[in-house]
C-alpha cells in the first residue's frame, strides 16, 4: 500500500504470475528467476489499484480498494499471461 500526500491518493499493487499472487518485489524476482530455469518462462503482471482520498479517510479508500480487487482477482486469469 502507498501513499501519495501529493495527489492524495491510495495505491495498492501486487504482482501476478499464473495463478500465484505476490506483494514482495523480491519475492516476485525470486519467483520470475525459478520459473525461467525451470519453465523457461519469466511471464508475470504488476496489477495498481489507485483511488483519490477526496473526503474519506484512508482506512475506508482501502477498503473499497480491497473489496475491488476481491471482484477483479478472479478476471485477471483470463487476461494476465
């Protein structure tokens, strides 16, 4: 999650490969290196939800957002490599 004072937005991301989901960048690298000697493939997705703060707290933005991803998450398989 990140947080933007200047444009008073929240972010979320996460890294998508297949059907795994990742929040660490080193992780995700970990996983895109295993692959290309195992599979020899390196495909993979970042996946950023932003949404303007307006006149709500963070706490709420960042569950819209959740709740947002929860809806998507299954979509993206058809989408994402």
């Amino acid at each position: 999650m990140l947080f933007r004072s200047l444009h008073r937005k929240l972010i979320i991301f996460w890294y998508q490969m297949g059907d795994r989901t990742v929040a660490s960048k080193f992780e995700h690298q970990w996983l895109i290196l295993k692959n290309a000697l195992i599979k020899n493939k390196t495909e993979a997705s970042i996946v950023r939800i932003s949404m303007p703060l307006k006149d709500m707290t963070k706490k709420r933005v960042f569950e819209i957002e959740k709740n947002f991803a929860k809806l998507i998450i299954p979509k993206l398989k058809d989408y994402l490599p």
